[in-house]
C-alpha cells in the first residue's frame, strides 16, 4: 500500500512538472532517474547493512555477546538485503510506469492547450458581443439626446414666445 501511495505521489509530481513547464520526455526521463536513484540507494543500504553486520559480528568473538552480536549483524545484513529487494522492485515499478506517465502528461498538455485555445475564441466571442452591445447602447444614447435636445429647443422656443420683453439700460 505504501508503494501505491509512493507511486501514485511521484504521478502527481510529474503532472505538476507538465503544468509547469516540462514536456513529457523531461517527465519520463525524471521518472527513469528517480527509478535508477531508489536501485542505487537499495544497493548502498545493503552495503552498508552488511559492512555494520561484520563489524558488529567481528566485534563481539570471544566474548558473552558474541551470540547477541551475531544474531544482531545477521538481521542488520538481512534487513539492507531486504530493503534493497524492496527498493528494486519499486524501481522497477516506477521505470515500467514511466512510459504511461509520458503520455498521460502529454495528453494532459494537449487537453490543456485545446481547453486554452477555446478560452481564447470564447473571449474573442464575448469581446465581439460587447463591443456590438456598446454600439447599439451609443446610438439608441445619441437618438435619446437628439430627442431631448429637440425637445429643450422647442421648449425654449415656445416660452420664449411668451416672455414679456425686457427693458435694456442703454
């Protein structure tokens, strides 16, 4: 189960990478490194359980621990065997899903650039139905002025019939 959530993680982190930037080589190539990486750790963990084993082993002949100390070097050699077992088969796992991962990112790019692309005709659409909007509003504004203007004219017009005239003080 631990091994799915690893894999499943460094899944996640190669989208990541695509939606950042990289192309599905560079995903698959760091895919194959990070495989490559575990086998060379699982390697030098073994090794080194084996070299504390001996050590501890070679340090407790001739003694009343020498049977603790053996048994003790014994599980420490084991367990690097173990782990490096482990870490193999998870970098075998992550090599043979790195093919997948490639192109799943590169589908994901692909969706994600037609999804851009249709963001940007539709804001082309909206930008154009706007713009035609604004138009009708300024001419539908423009006749509403006239009218009201002409309506002001005759208005004045018609009182100023009416006005009494003033006198001017020469």
């Amino acid at each position: 189960m631990r091994l799915h959530r690893k894999t499943t993680s460094i899944l996640a982190s190669s989208l990541a990478l695509v939606l950042w930037g990289c192309n599905s080589d560079q995903v698959e190539s760091g895919a194959e490194a990070t495989a490559r990486g575990l086998d060379k750790g699982g390697a030098a963990i073994q090794s080194a359980g084996k070299s504390v084993g001996q050590k501890l082993e070679h340090a407790g002949e001739g003694t009343k621990l020498e049977k603790i100390t053996t048994a003790t070097g014994a599980g420490l050699e084991k367990a690097g065997e173990t782990t490096h077992v482990v870490l193999d088969k998870a970098g075998e796992k992550i090599k043979d899903a790195a093919p997948a991962v490639g192109k799943a990112m590169e589908k994901a790019g692909e969706k994600i650039k037609d999804l851009e692309h249709k963001a940007v005709d539709k804001a082309k659409d909206i930008g154009a139905k706007i713009k035609e909007e604004a138009k009708d509003l300024k001419e539908k504004a423009g006749e509403k002025i006239k009218d009201l203007k002409d309506k002001a004219s005759a208005a004045l017009n018609k009182d100023g019939d009416k006005a009494p005239a003033t006198d001017k003080k020469d």
